[in-house]
C-alpha cells in the first residue's frame, strides 16, 4: 500500500478534523463529542509530490468495557501495526491526561517513529503550554490547530523526512475495481467484508449502526484483486435522527454512486423492504452493476424449494430490472461467501464489455426483421442503425428514421433480446434512439 501515516491518541483531541484537513476533504465524519470515529477509515494524501495513505482511527481508551471502546483499542492496535508513521495527538487545552500517558506508552513499545502532534494551538500562549507535552518522552513536537491549518505545513514536511525513500514505495498503477456493499443497518454487511477478508477489518457488534464510515479495503486473495467499500447502512429519512447518522448515509450514498458494483446485502429473516428497492434504483440510475446477496441463510428452514421461492419473490419485486443474481450466504458460518466475490467480477467484467458495431447489427438486423418496431398512427419506425457508446456502462444508440414512436414495450423486448444474447447479468443497460 506504501507509505502509511496514521493519527492516533485519546477520544475527542481532534484526530478527524486533522485528517479532513490533510486530505482536504470531508471524509471522517467529525462531531463535539467523542466517539465519533470507530472503524479505521483510509485515504490517499499528498505533500511536495509524495502520495502517502493516511489513517483516521478512533479514540483510545484503555481498559474500558463498553463494547465499542473495546472495539476500538483492537482497531487502534491493527492501524498502529499497518503505519510507517504515528501521528500521536493531544490536546493542549486539557493538558496531560492519563490517557496520554497510557497511550504513550503503547506507542513507545510499537518501535515506529512518532510525532507528537498538539492540537489546538492558536496563539503564543497556548505554544508556551504545550511545552509540558514533552514529559510524554517523545523528541520531536508540533504544534499545529488543525481546525485553522495552523502549522500543519510543518508537520508534513516531517511526515515527508520519515518515509521510506520514493524508489522503495511500490506505486500501485492498476484502476481496481471498487465493489460498495451497502444494505440497511444490521443486516451483515461488516461481518461479509471481515469474512471475505479474513480478517477483523470493521467493528461488528449486534447494535444497527456500528459502522458509521465508508471503509475502503483491497481484496487481494485467490488470483482475483478488488477495493471493498463497507458502508454504513442506510434508512429511511424519517428514521435518521442523530446528525451523524445522516452524515453516514450520505457518505454511503456516494460511495454507491462511485462504485463500480454494488452488492446489496439483504435480511434473510426480513426479506426485500422498499429501502432496498431504493438502493437498487439508485443503482440503476447510476448505471451501476448489481448483485443481490441473502445474508443469515442459515437462520431459514428451508426445504428444496425455498432458495426458489425467495429469489423469485425477490426478482419479482424488481421488475422490470429483474436480470440480477441472487446468492444465498452466510458470512457468520462462512457459506459460500467467496461466490460473492466471483459473482461480483463477472457483473464487473459484463458492465465493461464491449461489443464491435458489426457483431451488433448483424445481430439487430434478425431481431427486428422477426418483430419489427409496431406502427404508431400509421407510420413505421425503421431502425437502421446500431452502435455502443463509450463509457463505463452498456449504452447503446440507435439510429432511426422515428424514434419518438418507438414505445416503452419495444425498448424492453430489444433490451431482453440483447441481454439473451450477450451476457449482461447484474448491469442496467440503457438504450438511446435517435433520428437517423
């Protein structure tokens, strides 16, 4: 992943708000009271032509019960494990808590280099305060206020001093591609991504809401390579009441809208709710690639003819984008979480597909001879001509002498029959008619 830079210490000292600011973007979601940020939450920075990975991690807090606290020291541990360099954040307007000097000490037995970093830092007086910070044992300090950008400059000059040098930082050049997982909150989506992973990457607990980022990670296992995006799960605008879970939806919405499929993860205990049908027609709005996966399988009875009779009832309430694949899983026992992941490339691979101008006519020439365009008003529509447009997503134009009598039943029967003959599972095809 190359150089990684990570911002650690105690809840509440302004760790997100530095990120935002290196970044120079809203990606962690910031609030005024701590706990805020759970799971380790990624992105790419930049400073005097070096590419760095920056780490936002939740507040530390040692030997705590609560179950998120918990979460979050596992989570801290594995951020401080992946860095090159710490970022150790404090806060100068409480002065040396016990926290720090905990934490300092989990950091002194990590052997990376530190920087101790005092936030809040606004004018000459609270420069000469910040002085006691040094009785955390660290060498070098920097006083910055990451709400203002005061002194951050310095401080990614230092970050810059304690990488590795540029020609041992291998530069991934591959456009990857970047699968969402999305679904409403508590259906499983954190416990997938950390099965398919192998790893604990996001918090799971059993309270809705856990995640509250989008969490980006590479997939790399088995000779197929991707970016999962585990994102907080979204409800209805009526149910989101605290400001931080608005932030979260938005923030899933976009990671939807950026990706290049999405699986949406389903309750199998509740079945498809009308939340879902509307993040799959986000999906299709954005031309995205779709694939339905049916979490806690292993809580159904089921008999042979159950899997049957759910993917039906689900493809139903779908139409008319019905062409979608639906897997059955398990991410607690781990049944058959890997045909996600194969499932998601190949509606990867059908939204990418090309197909030559000449295979396509030839094609188009048979279906419309066999049924051509029905007469509206006693004019007929003539098709003459078919092609792919450039993009992402399959679009296709083609080019007619009436194309405002080409009603909405003939442009489904030329999508199926194409879809028939070229596999397009999963992807929303949208087909252009135009005067030729």
């Amino acid at each position: 992943m190359g150089n990684i830079v990570a911002i650690v210490g105690r809840p509440n000292v302004g760790k997100s708000t530095l990120f935002n600011r290196i970044l120079g973007d809203r990606k962690a979601i910031t609030d005024d009271f701590s706990g805020v940020t759970r799971d380790r939450h990624y992105g790419k920075a930049e400073w005097q032509t070096r590419e760095f990975v920056l780490i936002d991690t939740g507040g530390y807090v040692p030997h705590s019960e609560d179950i998120f606290e918990s979460a979050i020291r596992d989570q801290v541990k594995i951020a401080i494990e992946e860095a090159d360099v710490l970022l150790f954040m404090v806060d100068v307007q409480t002065g040396v808590t016990d926290l720090d000097q905990a934490f300092a000490n989990l950091l002194r037995r990590s052997k990376k280099p530190v920087l101790l970093v005092t936030n809040k830092v606004d004018s000459f007086d609270k420069e000469y305060e910040a002085a006691e910070f040094y009785s955390l044992g660290f060498k070098e300090m920097y006083c910055i206020s990451s709400t203002s950008g005061s002194g951050t400059g310095d401080l990614l000059d230092a970050v810059i001093s304690k990488m590795l040098p540029e020609d041992l930082v291998e530069q991934e050049s591959i456009d990857l591609p970047k699968i969402a997982v999305v679904g409403r909150p508590n259906v499983g989506k954190s416990s997938l991504v950390n099965a398919l992973l192998g790893q604990d990457r996001n918090i799971v607990t059993e309270i809705a809401g856990t995640t509250r980022d989008a969490i980006h990670s590479h997939y790399n296992l088995y000779g197929k390579e991707l970016v999962i995006v585990d994102t907080a799960g979204i409800r209805r605008k009526k149910k989101v009441e605290e400001d931080i879970e608005f932030y979260s939806v938005m923030r899933s919405l976009r990671s939807l809208e950026d990706c290049d499929v999405a699986i949406l993860v389903i309750d199998a205990t509740v079945g498809l709710d009308q939340q879902d049908l509307n993040l799959v027609n986000l999906a299709v709005k954005n031309g995205k690639g779709l694939l339905l996966v049916v979490n806690k399988w292993d809580l159904i009875e089921k008999d042979t003819k159950t899997a049957r009779t759910f993917e039906l009832e689900i493809k139903e309430k779908l139409r008319p984008f019905d062409d979608v694949k639906v897997l059955f899983v398990s991410a607690q026992e781990k049944q058959r979480i890997f045909k996600v992941i194969e499932e998601a490339l190949h509606v990867f691979e059908n939204r990418t597909r090309r197909i030559s101008t000449s295979k396509l006519n030839d094609f188009f020439q048979e279906v419309i001879a066999a049924y051509p365009p029905p007469s509206v008003k006693g004019k007929f529509v003539k098709i003459k001509y078919v092609t792919q447009l450039p993009g992402r997503s399959p679009k296709f134009a083609m080019f007619c002498n009436l194309p405002q009598y080409v009603n909405e039943s003939y442009k489904r029967y030329l999508e199926n029959k194409l879809r028939d003959e070229f596999d397009f599972t999963g992807c929303p095809i949208t087909i252009y008619f135009r005067k030729k």
